[in-house]
C-alpha cells in the first residue's frame, strides 16, 4: 500500500518522506522539485499543483499506478501580506494550491480506499487559521480545509476513511517559514520567546503527530485539529 505525500521535497513533507521510507512504507511525493536525496521506496512524481490540470492528470497517474490507502496533503505557500496590499490574486494562488488540489486528489483515490474499507487523510492546516497578522489569505485557506476534513470525516466515517487535520505552530529549519523569518534573525528569536515552551518546533515535532493519524491505531479519530503549537493556542508565554 502507498502513502501519498504532497510538498515531498522540503520542509515537513521531506522529513515525513524519509520517516515513512524509514518504515519500510512505499511512498509518491507531488512536487515542483525533486526530493534532495533519494529514499528507498520513494517515488517524485513532478508537477505544480498551483495547476488545476497538472494536478488532475498527476492524480489520474498516481490513483492508477498506485493502491493509495493514507493521503497526507502538506504542500503550501504563504504570500504575507497586510490587509491593505491583499490581493485577489493571493486568494487566488492559495486557494487551488491548498483546497482545490487536496480535492481533486482525494476524488481520484477514494475509490481505492472505499473499496478496501480502509483510508488515512492527514491535511496540514496551521495555528495561523485561528489568525495572524499578514496571513489573511494563508489563515483562510488554512481554515477552509478544518472545515473540509470535517466534512470529509462525516462523510467518509461509515467507509472506514478517517480525516484529521495537523495545525503546527512556527516551524523552523523549512524553506516556507525562512522565505519569511530569516534564520538565527532577532525575529526568529522573539517568536520562540513567545512560545509557552520557550521554542520554536522543528518538523519531527509535526512529522510525530501526522505519523499518528496515519497509523492502524487511529482507526477512532477522524474529523480533529492536532495544533502542534508549544502551546500558542493557548497563549504566548508571559
């Protein structure tokens, strides 16, 4: 059986690749780029999943070639903005990229896992969903898809297919969180002094929970939000 990973190539999605290889698991990451080192048991599939058809096409391959039983959608972007320079084409970009495409390969290989009676869907939402300044069109498509995997886990709970969600915190050591908070800056270490727990989390911290969802075990959860915060849901550190 295979586990199908988007965003494969950096960041959390390329820790999570090389946990499940480590596992012995068979795994296709969907990425503009190739993976930085190849992993037994790993497959790249390329393609830009900001492209409704590129996405369509890869998931007809994947859904074909593949007997995809766990699904975890990782793949995003930011585009921080403030409100005043908010741009339709923000939503734009974030919405096919973050809800469309987790669509439109969940539709290809549902019918896989309804027939097996068995299905594990992780889609990666963030704590910026509950809001966060520069983040209107991250946190609304973030929060779109808590809404979508509830709505999946209703629907897909009697076929034995469970949907979570994972909202992780500030991430160090990943492209997307230094393509707006430089590395070892005084921005970096403001954030993690905000933090309950005094840093910032690094992706096996995230990588731990999506594991979870995943596994056998799991099997009576679906439809919940993990925030993987150092407790930033509850407050910033005093």
């Amino acid at each position: 059986m295979t586990v199908l990973v988007t965003g494969g190539s950096a960041g959390i999605g390329a820790a999570l690749c090389a946990a499940l290889s480590a596992k012995g698991e068979t795994v296709v990451s969907l990425d503009r780029q190739p993976p930085a080192e190849s992993l037994p048991g790993l497959t790249w599939v390329e393609v830009d999943l900001l492209d409704p058809a590129a996405t369509e096409e890869a998931a007809r391959r994947v859904a074909s070639e593949h007997a995809v039983t766990r699904f975890v959608h990782n793949a995003g972007i930011i585009r921080p903005n403030l409100l005043p320079a908010v741009a339709s084409e923000d939503l734009g970009a974030l919405t096919p990229l973050h809800l469309g495409s987790a669509l439109i390969l969940m539709q290809a290989i549902l019918p896989g896992m309804q027939d097996r009676r068995f299905g594990r869907v992780v889609l990666m939402s963030s704590r910026a969903a509950l809001g966060a300044p520069t983040r209107t069109a991250y946190a609304a498509t973030k929060a779109g898809l808590i809404g979508m995997g509830r709505t999946w886990a209703l629907e897909l709970a009697p076929r034995g297919v469970t949907v979570n969600l994972v909202a992780p915190g500030p991430v160090q050591g990943t492209p997307m969180f230094h393509s707006v908070i430089p590395a070892g800056g005084a921005e970096e270490a403001a954030l993690a002094a905000g933090v309950p727990m005094g840093r910032l989390a690094v992706p096996a911290d995230v990588v731990h929970a999506v594991l979870f969802f995943l596994s056998q075990e799991a099997g009576f959860i679906t439809g919940q939000t993990l925030y993987v915060c150092g407790g930033l849901t509850i407050g910033a550190r005093p």
